[in-house]
C-alpha cells in the first residue's frame, strides 16, 4: 500500500480529531470531572496513546477491548484505536463475566483496557482468554487493583502516553507528532456487540467510511456547530452515544462532556 497517498486520500475518523485540533487548536474539546482538554491537548495525548500502543506492537486490524464507563480515557483511547487502524472493542458494563471472556475472544482482543473500579469484576473473564496478553489500566476512580492474572502483562494508559507515576509529562516532543499509518476506509473500526439477549452477542462491524459518514449526517441533520456543548448521557460502549454524539460532536469541533 503507498503510505503517502494512503495518507492523503483516506477516510480516517482519527482524522477528524486532527483536523479539528488544527482548526481550533484552543477550543474546549473535552470536560470530564477537573480535567480539561483543548483540542490541540485532547489530539496530543490521543497521539501519545496511540504511539504507546504501537510500541507494545499493536498494528492495523488488532483488537483491542475498552471496559469502562463515560470517560475522557474512553474517547481518547477509541481515537488512539482509529488512527492506527487497530479495532476499538467496547464492553458492556452490564455484561456477565462470560459474556465479556466470549467477546474478547470472538474479537480476538490482544488486550483490555480497563478503568480501576472495574479490574476486578474483569479479572475472571481475563483469565478465561489466553489471547488477551495485556491489560491497560485507565485511571477510573482511582481505586486499587491487584494486577491479577499475573502472567499477563500490565500497564497503564499514563505509562503509554509517557507520563510519570507523579502525572507529570515526560513524553518527548515527536510522541505528540501523528501516526503515520496506512488504513483503508472500510477497515473496522469497532466491533460494538449486541446485548446478547437470546443468545451470546452477536459483532457487528463499524467502518471507518461509515462510521465517519454517520458522524457527518448526524451533525448535519442536527445543526451542531463548534459554538454547541454537550453532555454524553448514555453509556459510551453504546453505538447511539459513541457514534451519534461524541464523534460528530468532535467531527464539528463541539466541547463534550
């Protein structure tokens, strides 16, 4: 594939956040509890994800699951996922234990992330998946976690994004720089499951092409501008939220909390 066309010609939905950071580097993009991100911080530290990621040897086409509720570490990690072509897995909070194991293995996830809070109802399903070969840690609530199975290899979004155990930025500067990845328009970009009602849940397959495209009519039909703010109510492991709030309201340079 040539890179550089690949680059110029593409249908990205990562490059809707770096557009909009380019356009309204200043614009509140993100507001979750005391943190507060202009787009140009909101896009460099998806950009740090994102390098972090690939240094742990994730590539287009791997999976990887996301358990955690509404959070800025959510949105910033499906990003870091889009720009790199790798598969976002979102997990429903509601799901039982074996539910969560049949999706990280019918996605083939190599790894979890997980908020703090939720290690621990997560662990059993991890240790049901031999595929699952790292667990990222997302901040959460801050609560403690034993860094069980033990054989897995953990870390945290902070040590991918090149942060101290402190919070202080260390990441040098090239880390903030794009990603430089080839992705086709219709490559996944998630697999959102169904709730599994009658059955174990079903993937269904979200592309960039139509992920992106449905991002722009939604914010079309809408009327949202960037001068718009508004709150993500509903769970972001669910397309209705993740899809048709948050990434048009990015696509537009809205703020989001």
């Amino acid at each position: 594939m040539d890179l550089a066309r690949n680059l110029i010609q593409r249908v990205n939905l990562g490059d809707s956040l770096t557009r909009s950071a380019a356009a309204r580097p200043d614009h509140p993009a993100v507001v979750d509890g005391d943190l507060r991100w202009t787009y140009a911080e909101f896009n460099a530290y998806v950009n740090r994800l994102a390098h972090g990621l690939t240094a742990l040897g994730y590539t287009r086409a791997d999976a990887l699951g996301i358990a955690s509720g509404n959070s800025a570490e959510f949105l910033a990690l499906y990003y870091a996922c889009a720009k790199l072509g790798v598969v976002a897995v979102p997990i429903n909070l509601g799901w039982r234990p074996d539910e969560v194991a049949y999706v990280l293995d019918h996605s083939g996830a190599r790894g979890l992330a997980v908020e703090t809070q939720l290690v621990a109802g997560m662990q059993e399903a991890i240790g049901k998946v031999a595929g699952v070969a790292e667990v990222i840690v997302m901040p959460g609530l801050g609560a403690r976690y034993e860094p069980e199975p033990a054989e897995r290899h953990w870390t945290t979004t902070g040590e991918l994004a090149g942060r101290g155990p402190a919070g202080q930025d260390t990441a040098i500067q090239d880390t903030a720089q794009e990603p430089q990845c080839a992705v086709e328009d219709r490559d996944a970009i998630s697999y959102l499951y169904t709730s599994g009602t009658t059955s174990f849940p079903k993937g269904v397959v979200g592309t960039h092409l139509g992920i992106y495209l449905e991002s722009m009519s939604a914010a079309l039909d809408s009327g949202w501008n960037a001068s718009d703010r508004f709150a993500a109510m509903m769970p972001m492991f669910h397309t209705a939220q993740l899809n048709a709030f948050c990434t048009p309201a990015v696509l537009v340079g809205e703020g989001c909390r």
